[in-house]
C-alpha cells in the first residue's frame, strides 16, 4: 500500500470526525441562541427541513428560522444526539444521528417540559477545505408533554 | 515507522468506526422492523443473549426471535445507545454500549410508554472483510412505565 493510499483513508477517518464535531457544534449553538454562528454551519444553498415547524432554504431562511421560530417556540433545549452513522463519498458526506431532546416550550398557559425525539437524514459539502450542511433533514418521532409520555401525547398538534 | 505499521494503525480506527456503525445499523433496522436485515448483521453461529426475552444460537434462530419475539414485545421503539468502548483484536472485537430506550408496549390495558435501560456487552468478528456480530449480550437495567420510574417499577411490574 502506497503512501497515497493510506493518505487518502486517513483522510476518510478524518472527515468521518470532522462530521460529527460539525454536527455536535449545531447542537451545542442551537442550545446557547448563537443563531448567527448556528447558519454559518451551512453551506449557501443549503436547505432544512424540520417537519412540522417548516422546511427553510438559502441562510436567508435559515436565519429566519433559527432568529425567529426558534427562540419563539422554546426557550430552553438541551440537544443529545446519538447513534452516529456517517458515509464520506470524496467532497460529499450523509449523516444520520437520533436526537432526545428535552426542551422547555413556551406555552401561554405557561412553559411546559417537553421530550423530543426524532432522526436526522443529514448531507454535507466540504467547501475550501471545511464541512458543512448541505441538507438537515429532521423527522419527528415525539415531542411530548413531560407528564403524558408519547403513547398519550406524541406530538403537541393531536 | 513503516508503511505496513502505519497501515495497521489505520486499519485498527477504521474497524473501530466499522463496529459502531455496525451497531448503529442494527439499532436503526431494528427500529424500522426490517428483520430480515437484522439478521444478516449476525455471523452464522453467532449467539444473541437478550436476559428475559431469551438466547439464540444461530443466525436462524436469532431471525425467528426478532421476528416472532421481538416484533410483539414492542409495537414501537427508539433504540439510543451510548458510551461505546470499542476493543479490536485483529478479526475479531468487543463492544460495550448503555441502551437508552423509549418503546411503546402493548398491554391489556392499552398501549403503554416504557422506558427501558440496559447494556450491551457484545462481541464481534471480521467475516470476508466484513463486520459480523458473533454474540450479542443485553442485560436490562430496567422496564418502567413512563409515568412510573425504576424505583416504582423497575421491571414492568416485577
């Protein structure tokens, strides 16, 4: 094996980290309201989808959603991703991660503790040398009132 | 250092990242029912160990559990593992996980959200280059009625 060869699975070891620390350091802005350096994290055309709460595209929209629905839908979340599986393809990457989230939703009758879980389906473009999301794609499984559970209440629409 | 050692390093993070996404493959089959797909992450004579719910030598046996046992003990699940120490030795490794698990049961009574707990201690070998499961061991921490806890109930009831 040449040089080169190793190299280049280095290389893959490498990305398939670089990935998960770029994917950690979305959780961890979101959960702090660093919105600004939450969208730098995404590439320009990039696009989100978030189920229920909207899909978003280009940072204009993604600046919207994380300054504007975000911070007025909860005021507190702790973002715990789990169960890593990321494929690097060259310049391209997919991802996909569980997220169990407890999160604090504001409510007008007042805040209410909220489980949240769901799975990222995630692809990623690496541009002058650094990851970054090219699509986030987020599937809810619950997000449920901390007193009912998700056999009661799976999402807080039904 | 040599070309061959560096290699050998290489090899070692690379089937380290194998066995967790083999893992995580596992978790997201069996959360999407696909049993069939499960079965075949097992080497032939591979042993699965799941404490109440039984052992099983083989990967046939082990297809007829998760498809016969399995899919009635829950009619919905969210397998999210943790903590994962991964060991390699040549062909063969081990992996230690905590499973944190949100599952709807089925009961008398109706449907019921569980919390479960567990860790797996399991075991793994290279098969045609490929990751194999050649055991797998889950001992339950606990089963608990969401609105319960593991003080109340640790193992549904018991």
């Amino acid at each position: 094996m040449s040089l080169e060869e190793l190299e280049a699975r280095i290389r893959v070891l490498e990305d398939i980290e670089e990935i998960k620390k770029l994917m950690a350091s979305y959780c961890y802005r979101v959960d702090v309201f660093q919105m600004d350096d939450v969208v730098d994290l995404f590439a320009e055309n990039a696009k989100a989808e978030y189920g229920p709460l909207g899909s978003y595209e280009g940072k204009d929209g993604l600046a919207t959603f994380f300054k504007e629905v975000v911070p007025n839908t909860q005021s507190w979340s702790a973002h715990q991703v789990l169960n890593p599986i990321v494929t690097v393809e060259g310049e391209k990457a997919k991802g996909t991660w569980y997220l169990f989230c407890p999160a604090t939703v504001l409510n007008p009758e007042g805040d209410r503790a909220v489980w949240i879980q769901g799975r990222y389906d995630n692809e990623f473009v690496k541009i002058d040398g650094r990851w970054k999301f090219s699509l986030l794609r987020f599937t809810f499984n619950f997000g449920t009132p901390y007193e009912e559970g998700w056999v009661k209440s799976r999402m807080p629409e039904e | 250092m040599s070309l061959e050692e560096l290699e050998a390093r290489i090899t070692v993070l690379e089937d380290i990242e194998e066995v967790k996404r083999l893992m995580a493959t596992y978790i997201y089959l069996i959360d999407d029912s696909q049993w069939d797909d499960v079965a075949d992450l097992f080497a032939d004579n591979a042993r699965a160990e799941y404490g109440m719910l039984g052992s099983y030598d083989g990967k046939e046996a082990i297809a007829t559990f998760f498809k016969e046992v399995v899919s009635k003990a829950w009619s919905w699940a969210v397998h999210q593992l943790l903590n994962p120490l991964v060991i390699v030795e040549g062909e063969r490794a081990t992996g230690r996980w905590y499973i944190f698990c949100a599952a709807t049961m089925p009961s008398p009574e109706g449907d019921r959200a569980m919390w479960i707990q567990g860790g797996y201690d399991n075991e793994f070998i290279k098969v045609d280059g490929r990751w194999k499961f050649s055991m797998l061991r889950l001992v339950f921490n606990f089963i608990t009625p969401y609105d319960e806890g593991w003080v109340k109930s640790g193992m549904m009831g018991r």
